[in-house]
C-alpha cells in the first residue's frame, strides 16, 4: 500500500495522509465544546453532530436533517438502529476552514464516487482516570460507503487513539499512524477496514480526541432496512 498525495491517488490501491496548512484548526477548535452527549453509547464518553451536504462546483449546500442509519454487516454494535444526532453549529458551517476542508475531501471523491454527497461527523472522544474512551467502539469495520475522510481537529492530554487500516480482518494493519490536528487520512471504504484504538488520559482532568469524520455519500437512511 502506498502513502500518496492527491494527484496520485489511486481508490483502489491506496491512502492518502494530507496535513492541510491551509486550515486553522484553532478555529474549529471552540466548536467541540459543545457537542450533545451520544445517547447510543454508554459511558458518556462520546460526543457527537452530524449534517449532509451537496457539493455543487465549489459551492457546499446543506441538506435538510436526516438520521444515520447502517445495516448490522457494517455496525455490529448499533446497526440496523435509526440514529438521530443534532445538526452542526451553523456559525461552524460559515466558517471557511470547515468548507475549506469539505472540499478538500471531495476532491479525493471525485476520484472514486459518483456521489456528490458529503456527510460530516463531528465526533469529541474522551477519556479520565477512571475511563478510556473508545473512538471506534464497533471495532475493525467498514461503512458502506465510497470514501472515508478523517480530519484531526486537537488532541489533549490523552495517549493512544492510533488509526489502523486493513486489507482485510484477519490481515496486520498496512498503516497505523496517530493523526495530528491538521491531517487528514483520506481512504476508499471498499478496499479497507479501520479502526482507531482507545485513547487514555495522561491528566488527572482528562483529554480528548476531536475529529470530523467525512464520508461519500453520506452513511445510509432508514429506507436502506
């Protein structure tokens, strides 16, 4: 497997790490702060928003709410359930390093989907002394989706929460890397499994892990059942 820049991106053999200078995380950074508790989840742990959004040329078009949804092939732990999250902050969504960095994922899509769908999960994972947090609580998966995007905004005062990708379940990851505020690891869904490990606190208040998580097109609806 090869780490490649964009104009060499190939779906079906490759990843892309890009670490995007032209997006101020400290911007996005304050928006984290405020994500609504995942109710799907115990442990009060995981924090999460989510909105659809069309690309149209370079123009990014939100669309109306809907839940996300994915069959239990994909989810073992919460397939086949309808889940309703809260929509991302609208002053988030003016931003130009958030559509700066949407574009810059649709780019890679344009590669490999017909789609020009894009969905965003904006996802905080924490963890205490007393717990870990589990960034990918369902384990080594995939979505069903076209292409997968996951775009590190901060990382405090936790270890761990290391992204692995895999040919297949059985196979050693072909990369494991710890994405830092800024990168972004850009993937064809069909042609690898991921998984990021637990993250552990380093402080005795705690750390967390806030990422966006893209996807072309967006992670199914309840229709798909």
């Amino acid at each position: 497997m090869l780490e490649l820049q964009r104009k060499d991106f190939n779906c079906l053999t490759s990843y892309a790490i890009e670490n995007i200078s032209s997006i101020n995380v400290d911007k996005l950074k304050p928006f984290f702060s405020n994500l609504p508790a995942d109710p799907y989840l115990a442990g009060n742990y995981r924090f999460r928003r989510l909105s659809h959004f069309q690309i149209s040329g370079r123009s990014i078009i939100k669309l109306p709410h809907r839940p996300l949804y994915q069959p239990k092939q994909y989810n073992p732990l919460l397939g086949d359930v309808v889940r309703e999250y809260a929509e991302l902050d609208d002053e988030l969504i003016k931003l130009a390093d958030f559509q700066r960095m949407i574009l810059e994922f649709f780019e890679f899509c344009e590669l490999c989907s017909t789609f020009k769908e894009i969905a965003v999960h904006q996802i905080r994972t924490t963890a205490s002394p007393e717990q870990i947090g589990k960034p990918a609580p369902e384990g080594i998966h995939r979505d069903g989706v076209d292409v997968i995007g996951i775009f590190s905004v901060n990382r405090e005062r936790i270890e761990g929460g290391e992204t692995h990708l895999y040919k297949s379940k059985n196979d050693s990851p072909v990369l494991n890397k710890i994405l830092n505020p800024g990168e972004m690891l850009v993937f064809g869904d069909g042609e690898f499994f991921h998984f990021t490990s637990v993250i552990n606190a380093i402080s005795k208040i705690g750390g967390v892990r806030d990422v966006f998580v893209l996807t072309c097109p967006g992670l199914g609806s309840p229709n798909d059942k």
